[in-house]
C-alpha cells in the first residue's frame, strides 16, 4: 500500500484561510509530481467557506487514512488543536501564522517547520507556488480561492497583521487571475447574507475554547459583521449562545466602521480588557479606534500578562 500524504489543519473547524491554503498546495504539491497527496478535513466549515466559493468548483478529498500516512499541517501549529485524523508521530511539515509554538517544534528535528509573521496562509502558499515557478496552475478559480483567504484574514488588507507580501499576493493574484477588484464585496456579501438567522451558528463556529493567559478567558470567538447594527439589535442572541459560560470575549469586526467591538461578559474579564487597550467599557464592550483581528488580541494580552 502506498503512503498518502494527507494536507490537513484544525479540529474544531475550519476556516476560509486553511480550506484555500490546504487545496491550493495539494493543487501544488501534485503539479511538482506527487500524485499521492490528499486535501483532506474532518473539521466543521465555517461560514468564510461561502456559497461563493463553494460555487468554485474546489472539494476537500475522501479517503481512507491509514497508519502508515504522512501529514502535512497548515495554519495551526499547537499539537492540542491538530484535526483529529492526524497521526501526530506521522508529522512531515507545518505551516503556520500563529506564534507560540515555535520553540515546541524546535526540537522536532524531522519535521520541517514554518511559522511566519504575516497575514495569510494563502499568502505563503501563492509565494510557494511562485518559488517553484508553477504560476501555471494559479487558474481564475485557483486565484479567487487564494483570494478568498488573504481578504478574509487581513479584512481586505486592512488589519495590522497584513503585510507588503499579503498585499502583493493580493495584487499579483488579482493580475494573474484577471479578477475584478471588487469581486471581495461580492465575496463578504456571501458570507454574511443570512447572517440575522444564522447568528448563533456563526458565532459558535468561530469560537476558540482554550487557556491561552491569565487575562483573556478561555471562550473567545470572533465575527464579522457588515455594520455593528446587525450586533445590537441581536444582543440578546450573543447572550444566548454563551449562556453556560462564566466570561467570554466576542471580538465584532464591522466592516462598514472599520473597526472592532470587543463584547465580553465577566468582571474579571471587564477589567482585564481594560488593562489590555487601556480604554474604560461602554456597558458590555469596547470600542476600539480600528479593526483588530484575535490573533493580534491574543499577542497583546500575552505582552500585557505580567
């Protein structure tokens, strides 16, 4: 029996970010000759894989995963949170753009490893590509997926995280793929277009549960939302979906203001946040000045936890 290499990510479910980014290497991976790796995920799929993209004609791969197969990990690099299909002693490769881990794979010598300050895995995969000059697979779809990825992590290139290499995958993609420049709109509007009745689901599907430091409780989830409206007039629905939970953070990004609302409930947590950015909380949140993605959340708590 031949050894797959299986691409793969998170547990708990997967985001626009790591679908386009696992595809697009296998996609890769099988244009250098390797006819043998498999685009696969048993995680729930949240809302950024939108009827948009699911209209691109791209399929995560069914099969069978064996003993003896090969594992190649994007976009999450902590061991506790690796898809659930994978045999971690089997571990060829990591991709990732969350710090943390990476003195924890240091010591994994067989394993190569690459966790990278920058805004999108779809960045680094497109950059790949590029490296092994196999522009040739990048197809308008192919482009659109990887896209897809970089506007949906960075907020359409606005995010602190984006850097001049999102950008100019971004552009190059854009170029090669002869898209239009507003297909994101097209994009964000698929994402969010049942969002009234699908709030709750949302939410839960891009919630994080885990200790990540002593100022940040353990649920965090994150949304995106076309303007804040959509967050204060379903209030009660946040509430709901949290209930069972003593604090929690629900970091809304709206588009329309470009900025974030950092919902939370807990005093702990209420003074805790404001330590963080140094601002007082207006009832349940805090307004911040631009849009701040969890990630950049997450690092300036654990600069702040001292």
């Amino acid at each position: 029996m031949n050894t797959k290499i299986i691409i793969t990510s998170g547990k708990k479910y997967i985001d626009i970010d790591a679908y386009s980014s696992i595809i697009a290497y296998k996609i890769l991976l099988n244009s250098l000759g390797y006819t043998n790796v498999y685009a696969v995920s048993s995680a729930k799929e949240n809302d950024s894989i939108c009827p948009l993209i699911k209209e691109l004609g791209f399929k995560f791969d069914n099969v069978t995963i064996n003993k003896e197969d090969n594992f190649i990990i994007l976009d999450v690099s902590n061991p506790n949170f690796f898809d659930n299909i994978v045999h971690h002693n089997n571990i060829i490769e990591i991709i990732d753009h969350h710090s943390g881990y990476e003195e924890f794979w240091k010591t994994k010598k067989n394993i190569k490893v690459s966790i990278q300050k920058i805004g999108s895995i779809c960045t680094l995969i497109y950059e790949k590509i590029v490296e092994n000059k196999k522009e040739n697979i990048l197809s308008k779809n192919l482009c659109k997926l990887l896209i897809a990825g970089i506007i949906d992590n960075t907020i359409n290139l606005q995010t602190n995280n984006t850097t001049n290499r999102d950008i100019e995958a971004y552009n190059n993609l854009i170029k090669i793929g002869n898209i239009d420049k507003n297909w994101y709109i097209n994009y964000f509007n698929s994402c969010y277009k049942d969002i009234d009745t699908k709030l709750e689901e949302m939410i839960i599907n891009d919630t994080k549960e885990e200790f990540i430091c002593n100022l940040l409780p353990e649920t965090f989830g994150q949304i995106i939302v076309p303007n804040i409206n959509i967050i204060n007039s379903n209030i009660q629905k946040i509430y709901s979906t949290y209930f069972q939970k003593k604090n929690w953070i629900l970091n809304v990004i709206s588009l329309k203001d470009k900025k974030s609302f950092i919902y939370f409930y807990g005093i702990d947590t209420k003074k805790n946040l404001e330590k963080i950015f140094k601002k007082n909380a207006k009832n349940n949140y805090i307004e911040l000045n631009a849009i701040i993605l969890r990630k950049e959340i997450i690092n300036i708590a654990k600069a702040s936890d001292n």
